[in-house]
C-alpha cells in the first residue's frame, strides 16, 4: 500500500519532496503516517479503497463542516483521493501539547457553542461513516424519526445479518419515539469518545476523526459518557452555555444504544447483552 511510486505520487501532489515519513497510532481501519516535507508537517491516512468507497472523502466533509463552524480547531484537510486501489487523506498535522488548566472549561463551552449550531433539518448532505461501517443522513423533520430511522434501524438489519436476534423492535422504536424530546437539529461529531479528539500545542482541545451531521445533540453526550475520559467540568460549564433539555440524563443509555450495535456489529457479542438491557427498559 505504501510504495515507492504511491510516494512519488504524494509528491507530484504536494509539488515537494517528502523528506520523513513514519507510521503513527491510528486505530483499526487505517494506516496511518506522519510526513514532513521541506516547510510542512503532515498526516496521511490509508486504506482500501474497494473495502471503504468514500470513507476519506466523506471524512474531509465532515472536517470542513466543523472549520467552518469556527469553534474547534480541526485538521486542515490538505488532498484526498485513491492511487490504484489505496484511498488516502492528506491532512495538517497538529502537534500534541499539554492542556491548559481551564481546558475542561474551555472544551465544555466550544461543545455547546458548536451544537448551537442547527440546520432545519436532521441529517447531513452526504452519506459518512461510524468507524468502519457506513452510516446514513437522510433529511429527517424530527429526532425521533432520524434516531429511528437513520441510526438504529440500518444498525438492527446488520445485526440481524450477523445472526443477532431482538424482540418487540416495533413496540421498542413506538415507546422511544414519546421518550425522545421535540428539539432543533445541532451540529455533531457524531463519535466523540475520548480517542476522537487531542490537545493542541497551545493546550487547546481539537476534533479528529469525526463522524458529522445535524443531530440531537444528546448523542454527543451520550457518547462522551459511554467509555469515560472526559471531566465532570466539561458538562458543568456545556450546561451553563447550553442546557440540555430535562431528564438528559435518563435518556444517556437511550442514545448509547446506537454506539453499542456499532460495537455489536463490528466487535461481536460481547456487547449483545448491554443493547438488550436497553431495549429491555422501552418495551
């Protein structure tokens, strides 16, 4: 995947000789490589283009929605596109500091000033993906009908695909629907756990890796509640800027139920048991 001529190929891009290169951590899906040229400093990111269509450049949709929002600092997407049957991403890379002593703060505050922003609509303008599976955005007029539909439904039919079984989804999906509050439409990530964003050399928080649309905004929340990492100062001060609407906090497990069949779909069973205690308490 990472050849001489795929290099050469960089190269003609950028219009400059790539003097560095080296792999980074970058998770499950893609390699991942830091390149430095004579007056830049770079992040590239690989994978199949067959097995992932449009992966990267959905992901650079998603970087540019929240740069134009002017809240976090994002990476500079530099080129995407596909050499023979490698896709790959160009982006600026943002070197690592420490975090300032008011970062929570500060994170809280950019988070509910990113989901203040809103669309009439729920969805996005394009297809995307959550992690390594496909997710979709078709407008939607309400929260409920773009949880249901968009989110959870494409996510059951896999795991039915995949031999997991669940009862009373009607009667599950009629109940949630009464549980999820009329609100507007907010900018999200969309998979914000603790490994989607980093500190900036100014001590800043940044947003990598992003899986956008306009959407409740509680499933952002939910998702930072779901494997931990983020400080109670982050939600204290997102509540003061933006309060979540009543009784947040018993729909947590409601909007994690997404994020776990994702889990179920591409982990395997050893996250059945949580999505059906979920369903359980709505049917």
């Amino acid at each position: 995947m990472f050849s001489i001529h795929f290099i050469k190929y960089i190269e003609d891009l950028l219009e400059e000789e790539v003097k560095e290169k080296k792999p980074l951590t970058g998770g499950d899906i893609n390699q991942v490589f830091f390149l430095e040229t004579g007056t830049r400093k770079l992040v590239l990111k690989l994978n199949s283009l067959s097995d992932f269509p449009k992966m990267f450049e959905a992901e650079a949709i998603g970087l540019q929605e929240l740069e134009k929002a002017k809240i976090f600092r994002v990476p500079n997407v530099i080129q995407h596109g596909y050499y023979e049957n490698t896709a790959f991403l160009l982006l600026e890379y943002i070197p690592i500091g420490r975090p300032v002593k008011s970062f929570w703060m500060n994170f809280g505050e950019q988070l509910a000033l990113m989901h203040q922003k809103s669309r009439p609509f729920f969805g996005f303008e394009s297809d995307n993906y959550i992690g390594s599976l496909p997710q979709c955005n078709t407008d939607c007029n309400s929260a409920a009908e773009f949880y249901i539909t968009q989110r959870l439904y494409p996510q059951f039919t896999l795991a039915f695909q995949k031999g997991f079984s669940f009862q009373n989804l009607d009667a599950f999906c009629s109940n949630i629907e009464k549980e999820i509050p009329k609100q507007g439409s907010s900018l999200i990530h969309g998979d914000l756990w603790n490994g989607n964003y980093i500190v900036d050399s100014d001590g800043n928080p940044c947003l990598i890796d992003p899986a956008v649309s306009y959407a409740p905004r509680e499933m952002d929340i939910a998702m930072m509640h779901l494997f931990g990492g983020f400080d109670s100062q982050l939600f204290q001060t997102y509540n003061d800027v933006f309060p979540l609407q009543p009784n947040w906090k018993d729909r947590i497990h409601l909007w994690q139920l997404y994020y776990l069949l994702v889990h179920l779909n591409i982990f395997g069973s050893s996250y059945y048991d949580r999505v059906q205690q979920i369903l359980k308490v709505y049917t």
